[in-house]
C-alpha cells in the first residue's frame, strides 16, 4: 500500500468529496453539500480522512470525536478498489487519532440495509450493540 497517500480534506476537495460519496457511499445524508462539509473541515481540520491512489480520490471516513465520544461516519472506498486495505488504512488513521485526542472508544454508523459495509466493519473488529438505537430529529427543513 505504498501508493496509498493519507491525508486530512482541505477546502479545496469539497467537490471532489462530495462527487465521491455519491459514486461510493451508500445512502446520503442532510449535511452532503458544500455548506455540511466546509462547516466539518473549519470545525475540525483533521476530522475528514481522506485516501488518494495516483492523485485520486478513492476513500474517505470522518472521525469525529466531541471530547466524549469518538464517531465515524462515511467510511467509503471507491467501489473499483475495494478489499485492497484502503477501509483498514482509512480506519488506522482515525483510531489513532481518536487515541491522540483521548478517545477511549470508537462507535460507527452503518445503514442496516449495508451488508458490505456491516461485514467491513464486523472485520474491522466493530460490531453492534443491540440495546441501542439511533433517534434523529431534523433541525432545519
């Protein structure tokens, strides 16, 4: 994987990030526009992860931590390049960032209905916890 660059996003690679989630995600959420994700790298420089191969984009995660919690979100890898340690080197970095600031556990997000990204994060060492449940409640319209 020597070819493999990681990096924290920059302004510059908003529209780039976002035309890869919608290649390589799954699902979509309330924040996927340029506003979301500026707001996300002023907040937090190095919370959104991003893998590149030869110059381009070909995963991202975002590891959020709020002094309490450490929260991934939008671990993706370009669909062309997956099993090849991109997910694990994208996961890598945010755990040790999350250990660097403290963090003492990491939880993700996964759509139910995702069976690659559930058995990704199960070989990722992840797994659900069962008693909990997420509750949303949508702030803007």
């Amino acid at each position: 994987m020597s070819d493999l660059h990681i990096r924290s996003a920059t302004p510059t690679d908003i529209d780039a990030v976002l035309a890869f989630w919608r290649e390589a995600a799954e699902g979509t959420s309330i924040s996927d526009d340029r506003d979301g994700v500026a707001r996300l790298i002023s907040r937090d420089p190095d919370a959104l992860i991003l893998a590149e191969r030869d110059g381009r984009l070909v995963g991202s995660v975002i590891a959020g931590f709020d002094g309490w919690r450490c929260h991934l979100y939008r671990l993706a890898v370009h669909p062309e390049q997956r099993r090849q340690g991109i997910g694990s080197a994208l996961l890598t970095a945010a755990e040790e960032r999350f250990v660097a600031l403290g963090g003492r556990r990491g939880d993700a997000m996964v759509l139910e209905r995702n069976e690659t990204g559930r058995h990704a994060w199960r070989s990722a060492g992840y797994a659900p916890e069962e008693q909990w449940r997420r509750w949303v409640k949508h702030l803007t319209t």
